[in-house]
C-alpha cells in the first residue's frame, strides 16, 4: 500500500514567515491568496507527486468551493480536499454541490467535514447550537448526505437538527468523495466512526497518536466499520538537520510577541478538544518547542488548528512519517512556509526517500486504488 501525500492551500495569503490568526482570529499573509498565487501553489503540487490539495473553511480565509471550482480546469490530476461546516449549507444542496463538482472535476473531489469549534465564529455565521448539539446535526448531515448519494429512491428523514421531505437525487455522484473528519472530542467520536472514510488528527507525539486512533478504531469495529488515519501536520525538511532547524529558528525569531499572545487568548476561547491538545503541547512557552524528536510546536503559538511541524533532514522526515505510518497513518496532509518552495522541499527530498523504501508510489503508477470510499463493513472487508 502507498501512502497519500495532500499538500495545503492557504487561502488567507501566505508568507517566508509564520502567518499568524485562524481558527476564529483574523489572519492574512504577506503574498495576497490571489487566484493566480494558488495556481501556482496547486501547481507545485501537482508537479511534485501530492495526489490532493486541502482548502480550509472559515469566516478567516476564502470560501473552499468556490476557490476550488476555479482551479479544477488549470490542473489535470490533482484532487481538492474541499472543507465544509454541516449547518451552514443544507445536506440536500451540500450533496447536490458535490455531484456537481464530482462530475465537473471528473473524480477529483475529496470532503473534510469540520464541524467546528469556534462558538463566536459559529454565531456569526448564524449558528447558535452548543458544541455536543454542532456534533449530532454532523451526524444528521452526514446520513442525510450519505443516503442521498447512494439510493435511488425518495426517502424522509427527520432529526433533531435536521429534516428532509421526499429528498433524492436526480445525478449521483461517481465514484462518491470520501469523507475525511477529525475530532478529538467525545462527541466526535462516534460520528467519525459512523460516517467518516478517513479520520484525521493534528500533529502529537506518537503515543498520543497511538492513542486517539485505537480510540476510533474500537468504536469503528463497534459499527462494523474499518477506517483509513490521516495526519495533518507542517513540514520543515532540507538537506540536512542543521539547515532544518536553522529555518525553524528564523521563523521563530520573525515571530511578534503580541502576535503570540493575542492569538493564544484566542485559542483559549476555542470549544475544540483538538485545539487545547495543541496549545498544551507548547503551553505559550517559546524555549521548549521540541515536544518529540523532529517534532516542533512552534507554529502552534500563532496559528490556530495544526500547529506542530517535522523539522529535520529528508532523512529523518522520512523516518518520522515511516513511523507514524505504523501507527496506522496512511493520509499525510501537509504544509510549509512558503507553500510554492516547501512543496518542492518535501517532494524532492523526501517523496524519493520513501519512494525508495517501498512506501510511496505517485498515483499515476498505483495499480490498485488506495480506498473505497464509505468503507464496506468489517466482516466484509476482513474476507477479501
């Protein structure tokens, strides 16, 4: 099996520095997300191997579908990891656009279903729900959506958030996107294992990694489920260890104080289970930032959401994503400042490390296809 690398698109700006914000707290980067600028981006992708691209979601960036649906006809393969909040669009249209953009796309959609865990961010939006309710209507979504997808037939449903009347599709996706959320609270577990295709996590030590994956795979195997793990981290690889940190230590000498604390005052408002896991890691601290070997928080201290990077040489980048390979990762999506020149870091220095022990192939050379999407049930999947 090959693992999958997806690359980043930061559709707030990007920067040679660390762009502070996210997650509830304004940010913008020094190179405006011009359309221009994230062709350039999706193409350093495409060139360099990644099979997909993420385009995140929030009242901080620009809105995913629309940024995306303008670059499907300037790349040829690569696939859009599109982020969408259940609530603020109906499952009816959500699964509607998504046919859409499958067809019009040729395949080339993937979901990342965030739910969100910012409340004033939410309400602005017009979401007024507590987070356990956010959490059940994800569930609600996701059936309603699922159901629309593969049946033929009009079909009610009526939840406690949600309600559709004699809803069914007239053109269905195929194949249809697999979903991707991530989740660290007890709410989100069940419905990660219920729906999800791939269950995501941010960047932590590899035991607590470890941890929150045997977490979902015992509710999965509660369904009859098995799931696909993915990784969302930052990368900071060059040819030796010494250059590596010698970046990690310009960024963080770029960094503003006041950026740090008034993104941190931020963050601890968030409702996210996830986000706490990652201020813990770093604690507001700037001198001890190595929580693991290779692993840095330091983006962690101004930005919100994935705030760990792997800082090394290719080398020893390729050894931590060996590793968390075995813990079960097989989607790794990953990022870099600045996005263009950091794409084309990793994919010329550690795609061909792993490419020579047996771990990555480039999609164009797989023979058979990494994952089916809304996975078969256990008992099925466990006989072939």
């Amino acid at each position: 099996m090959s693992l999958n690398f997806h690359w980043f698109l930061p559709t707030y700006g990007d920067s040679r520095n660390l762009v502070a914000g996210g997650h509830g707290t304004n940010m913008s980067g020094d190179r405006p997300a011009s359309l221009r600028y994230l062709n350039q981006i999706a193409g350093a992708a495409e060139e360099n191997g990644f099979e997909g691209v993420l385009t995140p979601t929030g009242a901080w960036c620009e809105d995913a579908w629309l940024t995306t649906a303008m670059l499907v006809e300037t790349t040829e393969k690569l696939k859009f990891l599109v982020a969408l909040r259940p609530g603020l669009v109906s499952p009816y249209l959500a699964a509607q656009m998504a046919s859409t953009f499958q067809r019009h796309s040729r395949g080339r959609l993937l979901l990342n279903v965030v739910t969100g865990g910012e409340p004033q961010e939410q309400r602005a939006y017009g979401d007024f729900l507590t987070k356990d309710e956010r959490y059940q209507r994800t569930g609600e979504f996701l059936h309603i959506v699922r159901k629309l997808w593969n049946t033929y037939e009009p079909f009610d449903f009526a939840g406690e958030h949600l309600r559709v009347e004699n809803a069914v599709l007239t053109n269905r996706p195929d194949p249809v996107p697999p979903v991707f959320f991530g989740g660290s609270s007890a709410a989100a577990g069940p419905v990660a294992a219920e729906y999800a295709d791939t269950y995501l996590t941010w960047g932590e030590p590899q035991a607590r990694v470890s941890e929150k994956l045997d977490w979902i795979r015992r509710l999965a195997v509660d369904r009859g489920r098995i799931l696909n793990y993915g990784l969302r981290i930052h990368v900071i690889s060059r040819d030796t260890a010494e250059q590596a940190w010698a970046e990690a230590d310009r960024l963080l000498s770029a960094v503003d104080p006041a950026d740090v604390e008034r993104v941190q005052e931020s963050l601890r408002r968030s409702e996210s289970e996830g986000q706490r896991r990652m201020l813990e890691l770093h604690g507001g601290n700037t001198d001890r930032l190595e929580i693991a070997p290779n692993l840095w928080a330091g983006v962690g201290l101004v930005r919100g959401g994935a705030g760990t990077a792997l800082v090394g040489s290719h080398a020893e980048v390729a050894d931590r994503i060996a590793e968390y390979a075995r813990l079960g990762i097989s989607q790794f999506i990953l990022s870099g400042y600045p996005h263009v020149e950091e794409a084309y870091w990793f994919g010329e220095g550690v795609l061909p490390i792993l490419r020579r022990r047996g771990l990555w192939q480039p999609a164009a050379e797989r023979t058979v296809s990494a994952s089916t999407p809304f996975t078969t049930p256990l008992r099925a999947a466990a006989s072939s």
